[in-house]
C-alpha cells in the first residue's frame, strides 16, 4: 500500500510510455499520489491530456511550465515527492542522468532532487548492450539510483532481447520495496523451484526438464512485495534471483530436508518438479559396462515434500500452494491433485506438447481453489509471477 505516499514520475520518450498510463492507476489505486512530469520526446507518445486525466493532477511538461515560481519551483517539485520515478528511463535520458545535464524540466528535477530516484529502462536491445547505456547504468547504480527491469522479451522494433520496460506491476512492486511499504513486509515465505538429480552412481542420474523459470520468477515476485523469501532450488537452467536466500540441493531428499529447515514460514510454494522415484541403491562407485549384461536399477519413492508440509498440524504453513503439469483434463485431475496433497490452491498448466509451456517464456494456467477453477489468460511467466504474488499477499492478510 503506498497510501500517503507521493511519486513524481517522469514520463521518457518511447514507446513504452504507454505502460506510464496504467503505471499511475496501479499507483492511484494504492493509495499514492502521483505528479507527472512528461518529457517532450514523451509527449510524442502519450498525450498530456491522457496524463493528467488518469493522474487526476496538472502534467508538467517543460521547464518554462514552471514561470510561476512563487507557485512551484522546481526546486521544490523536485522534493516533495517521497520517491522520483523515471518510466520508461530511454537511453538518453540515462545518459543525461548520468552526465548531470539539465537543459529541459525532467533532467534539472532529476539534478535538483534530494529524494531517492528509481528509474524503468526502456530501449533497444543494442542500445541497451551498447557499452554507452552499461556504463551509464553503472554510473547511475554507483549514484545510488535503484534500477528495475528491463526485462527480456519480443520488442516493439522487432527484436528479442532485453530492453522491454517492466510491467506497471512489476514496478509498482519495486516502489513499494523501496518505500518499505509492500504487503509482505517482514512475512516469510518458502519457494521451491528447479528439478531435482537423482543419482545413479557418481556420474549419472536422473534428471527432468525443468527449468526453474516460473519458481524464479515467483520468488522474485514476492521478494518484490517485501517478504523473506528462503528460495530451495534443484539444479535450475536460470539464475536464482538476488535478494532471496538460496539454498542449493540436488535431491529430493535434500530438498525436504532444506524446506523442513526453512519452517515455520507463512505461506510454502512448491513450484519444483521433484522427481518421483530415485535409484533404491546408487552405486558409490561408476558402474562399469559388463559384457553381455545390463545393470539393473531398482526403485524406490520419493517422500512427497508438498503432501508432507501440507499434512503438519502445528507447522503447517497458513498458505500451501502446488503446481501441477498436466497434459489433459486439466481442471480435473489438478482438482483431485489440490485434495490428494491437501494445499490450499493448486497452479495447473497445460504442458501438452504444442502449447510451448515447457521451457518457454508464457504460461497459460489455471488457479485452483477451494472456491473453484480460475482460467487466467495466457501471459509471461513473470506476470503470472506477479500476479500471483498479489494474490499471495492478499490471502495472507494483515499479519
Ligand atoms: O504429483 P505431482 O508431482 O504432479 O505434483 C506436483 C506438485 O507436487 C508440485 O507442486 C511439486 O513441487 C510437488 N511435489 C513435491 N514432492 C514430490 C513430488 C511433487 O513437493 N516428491
């Protein structure tokens, strides 16, 4: 919540200044007041009128808007907000930042201010590699700024890569984490993601393709609404994300091991693909290729760590939420899984093959409850993180 809260956000010139528009309602509806400052490379984009509409206040739009100084310098409309935020930041405009320019409104409120500065990069992808852009970005962390996104994905010019602003949600998260307001404020939380190995001998095992993306994304997404995120990982594709507390296992063991450790949190999302059954007996020792014999691998089973945590009595998490990979009859047989493990809500995706789900950057899911199946349309794996994340912190409540 950012009630009492004043933003002065600075709209840049680029396409991404459309997300600016619902960027002011989802900091509106929160509670925060937002004053916007729009570039004349923004108006280019999104009109003042838009602007102000949904601010609900006057846009300020150029240095000379500021004659009436007695009215509000801008001095003191650098300063009267609790944070400054620049969305979408372009490439010159970090630039200018980084250089201390002030030759229009944005960039001498930016020289001016005495308040923290949160900036949304927003360009091409070349751009944002350029070693001009990286260099800046280094200069302007150094400065203290913080920095949220870009995010990697299919640009509006055609190309794929990083230099995507962050979603509104994304960045509201962000305002939230640095004003100290997020819902999650202080409350623990459990993630498992990644796939687990389950040894064969010391050079083989058994493995499955998970990447690890959702849970990642998931555990930076609460992160993100304030909560201590204790992140247990099998060997993931992706990087963990910062901020969060990791810890690495291999098998599922280790991995009930780890989230048995990490209790008592509030809420326990078991995003990993743990596998189901392990070698009874790994060898300790390379198994060796035997002419005219093929070895033998018995099996045992996996201790179900999701059934396990959502069957504690006293420990039991307030929140316990699974995913499920099905390939058909989604919605019921996540809905015979969310009663056979006993959690709260289950995550169900259609991985069949075609969908592109696995390994890919989009999910199609659907929230199972206790009050019925949720379809929610297709979007990226870091929305549906986010998302998600919202309805976490709603669940869990006022601690
Ligand atoms: O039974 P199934 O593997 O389809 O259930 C998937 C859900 O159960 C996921 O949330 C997964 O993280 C969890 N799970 C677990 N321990 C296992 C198997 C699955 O926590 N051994």
């Amino acid at each position: 919540m950012l009630a009492q809260k004043r933003i002065l956000l600075i709209i840049g010139g680029g396409i991404a200044a459309y997300k600016a528009l619902d960027l002011i309602r989802r900091l509106r509806e929160r509670g925060a007041a937002v004053t916007p400052v729009l570039t004349r490379a923004g108006a280019e984009f999104v009109t003042p009128l838009s602007v102000s509409a949904l601010a609900g206040v006057k846009v300020f739009t150029d240095l000379f808007d500021l004659t009436d100084e007695a009215e509000m310098g801008h001095i003191e409309l650098s300063r009267s907000a609790d944070l400054l935020v620049v969305a979408p930041a372009t490439a010159d405009l970090m630039a200018k930042m980084a250089q201390g320019h002030a030759d229009d409104l944005a960039s001498t409120l930016l020289m001016a201010t005495d308040t923290p500065v949160m900036i949304a990069p927003a360009m091409n992808v070349r751009m944002w590699e350029h070693p001009a852009t990286q260099r800046n970005l280094a200069t302007l962390k150094g400065d203290g700024i913080a920095v949220v996104g870009p995010n990697a994905g299919d640009m509006a010019c055609g190309e794929y890569g990083p230099g995507r602003m962050s979603e509104p949600l994304e960045i509201v998260a962000a305002v939230e984490r640095a004003l100290g307001r997020g819902p999650l404020a202080g409350r623990r939380v459990l993630v498992t993601s990644g796939p687990t190995h389950e040894p064969i001998d010391p050079v083989r095992y058994i493995a499955n393709r998970s990447s690890g993306a959702q849970g990642t994304a998931l555990a930076a997404a609460l992160r993100d609404l304030g909560a201590e995120v204790t992140f247990v990982t099998g060997p993931a594709s992706v990087p963990p994300p910062e901020g969060v507390e990791v810890v690495r296992i291999e098998t599922a063991r280790e991995m009930l091991e780890a989230v048995e450790a990490a209790l008592p949190v509030e809420a326990a999302i078991f995003a990993a693909a743990v596998a189901d059954w392990r070698v009874a007996s790994a060898s300790d020792r390379k198994m060796k290729k035997t002419k005219g014999g093929l070895p033998a691998l018995d099996f045992a089973e996996n201790p179900d760590i999701l059934a396990e945590v959502a069957g504690r009595g006293e420990e039991r998490p307030k929140l316990v939420v699974g995913f499920a990979a099905e390939t058909d009859d989604v919605v019921e047989n996540a809905t015979a899984k969310r009663a056979r493990k006993g959690c709260d809500w289950i995550v169900a995706n259609d991985v069949s093959h075609g969908t592109g789900i696995m390994g890919g950057a989009e999910n199609d899911i659907t929230l199972i409850t206790g009050d019925g199946a949720e379809d929610w349309p297709r979007m990226s794996k870091r929305e549906v993180a986010a998302k998600l994340a919202e309805r976490i912190a709603e669940a869990l409540g006022g601690s």
